[in-house]
C-alpha cells in the first residue's frame, strides 16, 4: 500500500503526511474509536468484512486532524493520522508496506515525520493476542527525486488475520498545501474520518469530489480563544466522517484513480494577516496563463532566434502556410528524440538540448513553438493535463494542474493542435494520452480554451476471403486491411519494429506475404494485405471456422456489477469487418453465426452482426460493425454497455458449421 501525496504547487508538491494523534482522543456519535495499540478479541477474531467478505482487507479506521500552529515566525501545518487495518487473505499483504512521502525544499524549508509508531498484532495458536513492533531503525529513508523523499517501512509476521496499526506527525511550513484526504481506497473503509482547524488568517477552497453523503458534517467555532501579534482570535472547527466506504475497483476506461475516489481536496484561496492586507493565491486562469509566459522557463524561452536560419532553409519554396507547418513538425519530430519525460517546463538549456537532440515534452514542444513562430505562422502554446495526470478542475486555476505543452497553431482559419513528441503521429493528431477534456491556450490578450478532442478515431476496415485447400490440408484467408486514425498509427508503431504480428487490441497472428502500403505516408490510411493459414484435419467430416480473425475481444472489460463513473474511452472507434467463405462443393452449411444488433439508448455505442448463406453460390458471407460514437459514456448506460461487449464476445466466439456431403 503506497500512501502518496498529490501534487499542489509547480515548485512544492503537497504534503499528504499524517500524525500521530498523540493523546487526542476521537470519538464520533455513537462510534467510540478504540486507543491506538489496543486491539479487542471481537476484532481480532473477524475471518472477513461483513459487508464485503470478499475484501482482501479493510481500513478499520483511517483518522486525520490538521491543524495551525504559530512557531513565533510563521505558521506550521501539523497534520495527525492513526490508521488500523485488517487483512484477511495473502493478497492483501501488500498493505503492510507502508511509504510517506515528505518534501524538502531547502534546510530550512522542509517537512518532517516525526513520531512513528507501527505495530502488527496477531491471534496466536494459544488464543492470545501479540504485538510485533516496527522498530526505529526498521525505519529507513529514501530519495525518490531531486525534493522529494519518503519514510519506508514493511510490518513484521504478517498473516492472515493480522491487523496492523501505525500513526505519525508531519510538520510542514507549506500553508499553501493543506493535505487533501482521500475517504476511499483500493479496499472497503468502515470508517474515515478528517478533522481541520483552521485559523480566520487562512481560506481554503474545499470541494468534496465523488463523496455523495457525508455520514457526519459539522463547522463550528472553536471556543478556545488565541492570540497572533495582539491579535485574539478562534479556530473554526471542521468535520468530515464517511462510514462502510466500498473499495475501489480500477475499471478500464478511465482517466486516473484520483478523478474517481472519494476525495475532500483544498486549495488555499488568499491570506489575510492583521494589519498585512491580503494575499490572493487563488487567481484567475488568465493570471495563469500570463504568469507561465512571464516567469517559467518556457515561456521566457518562447521566441529565442537560434532556429531563424533552419527555419528559413527548411520552408524555402514553400507554397502555402500549411506547407510550412508541416515542414517544421515533421523536422522536430524526425531530428529531436523524446526521452519519454511527460513534463511542463524543459529541463535542458536551449543550448544543450540542440547539442543532446533529446529532451522530455517541455524541450521539443517548445523548439517546435519557436521554428513554427520563426515561419511566421500564428502558434500559441497550449497547457493540459495528461490522462493519468487527472482531469481539469476550472474552479482551480492553478498552475500546477498541467503537466504538459502543446502547441495551437492556425492556418487558413483552421486550428490544430501538434505534439512533436512522436515521430509517427500524423500532423494535426495527439497521442492518446492528451485525450482529457481541454487545455489552456496562453494567449496574453484573453482565456482561451481548446478542446483536445479533434475528431480523430480508431477505425479500421477489414475484408477476408476464406478458401479451404484439402490437398495441402489448410484454410487460408488472404486478408486487406485499411486503418486510419489511432489504429494506423498503432499498427504502424509494430510494422516498423519489423513485428509480424498485430497486438494493439488486435488478435496476435502470424502473417505471411505481408505487403504494407503507405507505411511512411502518416496522413494516408495503412493498408495491408497478407494471408493467414491454418491446418485443417484430413479430410474431415465435420469443420468448424471460426471466422473472426482480428479485432477480436476475449474478456469483457467491464467486470464490475455496476459502476458510478463514466466510462472514457478517450477517442471515438469504428471497426469494419466483412467475412467470405468460399464453401467446398461436397459440403453443406449447417450453422453460421446468428445476426445481432445491440445499441445504447443515445446510439453513443452500437454492435451489429449480418450473418448469410447462399446455397447456390456455396457462399458464406458476414459483416460485423463494433461503433464508439462519443468517446465518454455516461455511468447510466453502464449495464447495457456492458452488454453489448458480452454479445460481441458470444458473438466472435460463434462459428461457422460445414458438414461433408453423402
């Protein structure tokens, strides 16, 4: 189990720490929480969780208190957590390996862990309750980049049944980032339970994402009286308990975990000391916007001039704007190598990177902007937020929301977004990863937001021609295929490391007299033809083909019995598949498969199969459509879409029946 705080600041990331609750005692109506390190035999005793006996654990408890406290020059965030597990099975074992991240940014501006206590108890063969104790130089630290570290640390004699309980303080100087709390985990939660007081000087932005019912909400005053330079003042007092929180499930087809879960985030929103005025944090996208141009090492590298002269050479002859953009894009992709780096600002000097040729998305991205600029054509960068990075919150402008640049470009009134990331991606198409929402145009003079969503599908067209050769004992189907969009550009990724098959949600075939057409011509369809053969027993009197060769789906991806989030594809899918079979003369068709037409309410996903035998022509002849009109699905259409994926699989699962004439 890996307790991981998410990111809040470009410089300084936040500080998801816990505590350790010391004497505090926490109680909840009607739900006395039991004192750290003191387990019950009822407890103990328990061989699943009642309301999801198959868990492999469950949180017992996960308690938090934050709270501010004046060290005489500034304000510290004291952040408290105690947490008790039980598990139950071997697979659950994983959460005995426990790692809190903490942020050093300077000797003097830095988060510390202090007092972890951790313990794992077990119900011995002799009935008695024992604790093992993690001890203190069992506690090790680790650098996991340039500011950032964790404590690490496994419990000991872990078992089935074993519950394991620890708790910690964390103090940090980083008022900015008072710690989301997340309420759900990847297994059931009985209680969760998030305590802030937060001083008058300090407002937050607080939004509960995914949490429906609170089982316990309060804000209050808190009767305690303090005083900050003469100035006398009280907390207020917020509560927040979400009880019986069901597991998570990774699903497929989603963005990220974290734009799913049961989640309380804040934001700090402005700063108001006595007699000081006030401090914004929370300003507008357009601030943004202008201060990424103004103070990053992106934006104070837009319009350096080392590439004038490349430019000039390269769009030399040129007839039109759009020849010149293509020019440039194919040149930074097929000259300058990504690292594999998903990051907002470059990490070479101009300089270096044009020496390494290689640099993470911020450096070829931002060469790109510069040669596009210098060919006198209208470019803007663009910011957005990686699919697994999460989706876009617009009630937060905050920088630190993007982690990654592209560039918005504008040619003869039409507008592309380009990534020069990959040498294969066709002008005018992102990798699939971009494919979340929207991203911020950085324009000087007004927000603007452009949609990453371009109308680029995955669409192919397939056509097999099936024989059957009794002398040399096989079935051959030779096959054309046309592919364009997300799939040419898959299928082109394997062709060109010379693989014979097809794997990218492609059935893994070996292919033969394999001929490739427009291999390099990344805005031409990828059409390829090749045979497939397969043995047939010798001279059989019964024969069964399966006559889906590619595109097929063996396991619904969709497992869970219902789910409360949409299901995102990320890109719209047309797949064509036509079949014909070419029966022996002294056999007749018995069985084909039988025709289906499934579809969501809002025609968004849809399912077709037309299925045909013509006796005269001793012909066989089927033709399926699988469609994703719009790429995210809403969470109501969950069960019929799930339905569709299980007639698809019955349907591909079906065959077709030759039986030997008398």
């Amino acid at each position: 189990m890996k307790i991981i705080t998410n990111k809040k600041n470009l410089l300084m990331v936040t500080l998801t720490v816990f505590t350790s609750l010391l004497n505090i005692h926490f109680s909840a109506v009607g739900n006395e929480i039991p004192e750290f390190g003191k387990i019950s035999m009822e407890e103990i005793s328990a061989k699943n969780y009642e309301k999801d006996k198959s868990a492999e654990a469950v949180y017992l408890y996960d308690i938090g208190k934050a709270r501010f406290l004046y060290t005489g020059d500034r304000f510290k965030i004291i952040f408290d957590r105690r947490v008790r597990i039980q598990i139950f099975k071997k697979e659950g074992f994983d959460q005995a390996n426990i790692e809190l991240p903490y942020y050093v940014e300077g000797y003097s501006s830095k988060e510390e862990i202090l007092d972890i206590e951790a313990y794992t108890f077990n119900l011995e063969e002799d009935g008695a309750i024992r604790r093992y104790e993690v001890h203190e130089n069992e506690i090790y630290n680790e650098k996991s980049t340039e500011k950032w570290y964790s404590k690490k640390f496994t419990f000991p004699n872990i078992k089935e049944g074993a519950i394991i309980e620890y708790k910690y303080t964390v103090t940090s100087p980083f008022i900015f980032n008072l710690n989301d709390w997340q309420f759900q985990y990847e297994i059931p939660v009985k209680w969760s339970e998030f305590f802030v007081k937060l001083p008058p000087f300090f407002e937050y932005m607080m939004t509960a994402k995914n949490v429906g019912h609170f089982h316990i909400k309060k804000q209050e005053e808190d009767h305690e009286r303090k005083t900050f330079r003469g100035y006398e003042y009280s907390d207020m007092d917020f509560k927040w308990v979400k009880k019986d929180v069901p597991a998570f499930k990774d699903e497929s087809y989603i963005t990220t975990r974290k734009d799913y879960l049961a989640i309380m985030e804040f934001q700090l929103s402005r700063v108001t000391y006595p007699s000081q005025g006030t401090h914004k944090y929370l300003e507008s996208w357009d601030k943004v916007a202008k201060d990424f141009l103004l103070l990053t090492d992106f934006g104070k590298n837009m319009g350096k001039k080392h590439s004038k002269k490349t430019v000039k050479a390269l769009i030399a002859g040129s007839s039109n704007n759009l020849d010149k953009a293509k020019k440039v894009y194919d040149y930074v992709k097929t000259n300058f190598k990504w690292n594999g780096k998903i990051r907002m600002l470059p990490e070479n000097s101009t300089k270096d990177f044009l020496v390494k040729k290689e640099g993470n998305s911020a450096d070829i991205n931002l060469e790109l902007y510069n040669m596009l600029l210098h060919a006198g054509l209208e470019v803007k960068p663009v910011l957005i937020s990686t699919r697994a990075h999460g989706q876009i919150n617009k009630n937060y402008p905050f920088i630190d929301k993007f982690n990654y640049p592209l560039v918005f470009i504008q040619v003869d009134n039409k507008e592309y977004l380009l990534d020069g990331t990959h040498d294969l991606l066709p002008f005018g198409m992102l990798p699939d990863y971009c494919m979340n929402g929207q991203g911020l145009i950085l324009d000087k003079k007004k927000l603007l937001w452009a949609n990453l969503d371009r109308g680029t599908s995955f669409k192919t067209n397939t056509t097999v021609f099936m024989t059957i050769n009794f002398e040399e004992d096989k079935i051959t189907s030779s096959i054309i295929r046309e592919s364009t969009g997300y799939a040419a550009l898959y299928e082109r990724g394997l062709l060109s490391t010379k693989s014979k098959t097809f794997n990218e949600g492609l059935t893994p075939i070996e292919m033969d007299d394999l001929v490739v057409t427009d291999l390099e011509d990344l805005e031409a369809p990828l059409t390829t033809t090749f045979k497939l053969n397969q043995e047939l027993e010798e001279s059989p009197d019964m024969i069964y083909i399966n006559p889906f060769l590619l595109d097929v789906v063996e396991k619904n991806p969709l497992k869970a019995e219902k789910r409360t989030y949409p299901i995102d594809y990320g890109y719209r899918k047309n797949q064509k598949y036509q079949f014909s079979l070419a029966v022996p003369e002294n056999y007749e068709i018995l069985e084909i498969p039988d025709p289906r037409n499934v579809t969501l309410h809002d025609k968004s996903v849809s399912f077709s199969l037309v299925s045909q035998k013509i006796e005269a022509l001793g012909v066989v002849q089927l033709v399926y459509f699988f469609k994703i009109n719009k790429p995210l699905v809403d969470a109501e259409n969950y069960t019929k879409l799930k339905e569709i994926y299980t007639q698809l699989i019955s349907a591909q699962s079906s065959h077709i029946v030759l039986k030997k004439k008398k």
